[in-house]
C-alpha cells in the first residue's frame, strides 16, 4: 500500500511545485481528516469499566469527539443487562439531580458519566460507539500508511493538488483539481451508501400451503424447508 512518501512522490510529479514535503503532508493530512468528517467511519465498540471515585474516563485515541453515537452502561456489575446512557451537553443549563444518569464531552478528551460510580456501581461495563478520525499524517513518519482506504488514496493526492494550485494563485488549475476531487468524493461516499446488503435476512417468495414450498415438477410434490415434513 502507498505510503505518505510515495503519494507525496505522486503529487510532484504530476505538478512541479517548490512547497516543503512538510507543507505538502499537513495539507494532505488536512484533506484526509476532512474526509473522514464527510464520510464517517464507525469504529470497533470500545469497553471500559467505572472505577469507584472516578468520573472523568479519557476517550480513545481515535474517537471524534463529535462522532459519538452511543454510550451504554451495565445496570450493575456483571449483570449483562444495559442500558442506554443520555448525552448532556457541558454547557447545557438543564438543572440535574445528582443521581441523574447521563454523559458529558469534557475538553474533547474526556468521557464524564453521571453518577460518580461508588462502591456498589464501580466495575460496571460501558460500551462506547463512536465515528474514528484518522491518525495524523506527519513528516517524521512518511512510512506511514494513510487511513483512507487504499483505492481512493488519490482522493488525497488530487486534494493536496488542489491546494498546491491555491496557493499559487492558479485558480483554473485549482479549479480542476476541485472538480476532480468532488466527482470522486461523490463515489467514495456512494460506496459507503451501499455498505449492507439489498436483503439483510432470508426472504421466501415461493408460494406456500400450510408450510409446504410447492414447486412445478411432474410429480408436483410438495417440499418444505420445517424439518420433518418431506
């Protein structure tokens, strides 16, 4: 798979430029998170457990902390059984009871859960379901493999392009480039438009009489799918 350098290798030879490899990585990291804004990406579910005491629980590495869909909490330890938690913003003016269960974004690093767990609610499973952002592209590590998947790096290619012309005032280059990078953003997005499947279960059309597929053959005998009935 392409690595930062090779795409950046891509991006010169397609438009001779005098910009910093540097210049040229932020901007492509730039294009990169703005596509995973455009485009979500759901991570795996991530787990934690209350400790007693403690409130506040860093979120993952690479949550976005506007791309939080879910927060749920086991009702006691161990028990299985959850229960969804309801977001709260920090500069919310709702007035709450202290035993008011819900969850806050602090700083944009911080999951807050209401209630403080205690001795009783500490050890409780808390699933987090969120959009991840990408790792951030860097020149100390032009080794490194883009998150975007690999048949539309060039979506960060032509988006670095687009910016290179900017900035040099060629606005029919930049233009161009632009036009490029919308028409394949429009079929990455399509793409993720038609992640599941036309059918998510099993669906019988064949005509049916008391549990019986029957079929056209010569013998028009019945056949069904309940075991025990030939």
């Amino acid at each position: 798979m392409p690595t930062v350098q090779q795409l950046i290798n891509t991006v010169d030879t397609t438009y001779r430029n005098t910009y910093s490899v540097a210049q040229k990585v932020e901007w492509m990291d730039t294009v990169q998170k703005q596509i995973f804004q455009l485009v979500r990406h759901e991570a795996p579910p991530y787990v934690f457990q209350t400790v007693e005491g403690f409130a506040f629980y860093a979120l993952p590495f690479d949550c976005d902390p506007m791309g939080i869909k879910q927060v749920t909490i086991e009702t006691s330890p161990g028990s299985g059984v959850y229960r969804d938690l309801r977001f709260v913003p920090v500069e919310s003016n709702e007035r709450l009871d202290a035993a008011a269960e819900f969850y806050s974004i602090a700083a944009n690093q911080d999951l807050y859960i209401n209630p403080i767990p205690n001795a009783e609610t500490s050890g409780r499973n808390v699933y987090l379901i969120y959009n991840k952002r990408p790792a951030s592209l860097s020149v100390a590590n032009l080794d490194a493999i883009p998150d975007l998947e690999e048949d539309f790096h060039e979506l960060l290619v032509i988006g670095t392009l687009e910016r290179i012309a900017r900035a040099r005032g060629e606005i029919d280059d930049k233009n161009m480039f632009a036009g490029d990078f919308n028409m394949l953003l429009r079929e990455y997005k399509n793409m993720y438009k038609q992640v599941k499947p036309e059918y998510t279960q099993m669906i019988d059309n064949l005509p049916r009489r008391r549990g019986q597929v029957h079929v056209k053959r010569r013998h028009s005998l019945p056949y069904s799918w309940i075991p025990g009935i030939d």
